[in-house]
C-alpha cells in the first residue's frame, strides 16, 4: 500500500497545481469583484491564453467556465443573462482550441500564436454574436437584448485580441514563448 501512495505522489505535479490554482483563482476574483468589461475581458482572455502555455490543454479547457459562473455571481452579468453563460463559455472554449491549434500545427511559433489568436478570437466574436443575439431575442425583452447584443459584439473581440496581447508579454518574459 506504501508503494502505491508513493507512485501517486509522485505522479502529482504540485507546480502545475500551483500555478492552475493561481490561474483559477484569479479567474475566479475578477470577474467576481471587477465589474467593468474593458479590464475584466481582457485578463480573463489572457488567464486562459496563459493556461494554455503554461498548463496544457485540459487546464485551460477547465478554466474556460470558471470566468463566466463568477461574472454571474459577482454582477458583471445580470441575472437575466443566465442563458447566455453556456455560450460564453463556448466561446471561451472555441478561443483556447483555436489557438492551441494554431500554434501546435504551424511550424513558426510567433505566426501560430498570432494567427490562433486573431482567428480564434474572430470565431468567438462570432460564435457569441450569432447565438447570444438568437438567445437573447427568444428571452429578453427587446430593450434589455439590444444591451446583451452589444456586450457580446465588437468588445468580444477587442477583448480577446487585448487579452492575447497581454498573454503575449506575460508568456515572452517568463520566457514561454
């Protein structure tokens, strides 16, 4: 029994839990307490980005749905938007896989970086503005839709691009990229 506690000890990867419950937490507080898009998209799209060099796929797939439920419980997003969140997530979720694509399938790592980035956050602007604009019409009122239209349009993609410029630099001087 010894034996088999200490392969699993050894298995753990208590850096990578670190650093996933720095990322997580930090993903988790600021949407919670940081109430203004313009601040809040762009470190929650760099939080993923960053996981996803740091920690590998899976880890960064997780933390795709930490930001959104937190925005919902701290008030970023009022509680009418409750059906958006899955999207949001999605989105979230589409923006990781597209860049860890790109940068694992193109031999020059600045241009996969760059291209996953600006594609994968074009398709998540997308993703969110075609569903949540459907969802939100079927849902909301018509005055509070035109609202949620406008938070998940153009600034999803501003954020996104913003956030992966913010991953850039933090990735480039601890020397991830």
């Amino acid at each position: 029994m010894a034996l088999v506690k200490e392969q699993a000890a050894v298995k753990v990867n208590i850096r990578a839990i670190a650093k996933f419950l720095a990322l997580a937490g930090v993903a988790t507080v600021v949407p919670f307490y940081i109430h203004f898009q313009w601040i809040t998209g762009p470190l929650v799209n760099a939080i993923l980005i960053i996981a996803l060099f740091l920690l590998g796929i899976r880890s960064a797939l997780i933390l795709c749905f930490v930001p959104s439920l937190m925005a919902l419980a701290g008030g970023l997003l009022p509680a009418v938007l409750a059906p958006v969140v899955p999207f949001i997530m999605l989105g979230n979720t589409i923006l990781v896989l597209i860049m860890e694509w790109f940068y694992t399938n193109i031999k020059d790592a600045n241009k996969g970086y760059w291209l996953g980035l600006v594609i994968g956050a074009s398709l998540k602007f997308l993703f969110l503005f075609l569903n949540v604009n459907i969802v939100s019409r079927l849902l909301i009122k018509k005055e509070l839709a035109a609202a949620v239209a406008g938070m998940m349009s153009w600034p999803q993609l501003a954020t996104a691009l913003t956030g992966g410029l913010i991953a850039w630099g933090v990735l480039k001087k601890i020397k991830r990229i």
